[in-house]
C-alpha cells in the first residue's frame, strides 16, 4: 500500500511539472510575440527613415 502511495505522489509531481512547463511555454510565446511585434514596428520606422535619406526626402 505504501508503494502505491508513493507512485500516486510522483504522477501529481510530473502533472505538477508539465502545468508548469504548459505555462511557461505559453507566457514565453506571449512575450515573444509582444517584443517581435514592436521591434518589427521599430524597424520599419528605421527602413522607412532610411528610405527618405536615400531619396532625397
């Protein structure tokens, strides 16, 4: 019975483990998305400057 119990235990640990890893992923995808976002806003600000001092404007 004992070993049973300890068993029970490590399953919750690694479904414990994997919600973790789950929310990790997903606040690591949101942030990435967030930041990718604004340097892509940022850098066509850059291009776009660029493109003006090319052309004379």
């Amino acid at each position: 019975m004992f070993k049973r119990y300890l068993k029970d235990k490590k399953g919750q640990g690694m479904s414990e483990y994997l919600i973790l890893v789950i929310l990790i992923a997903i606040a690591s995808i949101a942030t990435t998305t967030t930041v990718g976002a604004a340097v892509k806003n940022r850098l066509k600000v850059v291009h776009d400057k660029i493109q003006g001092l090319e052309y004379g404007g």
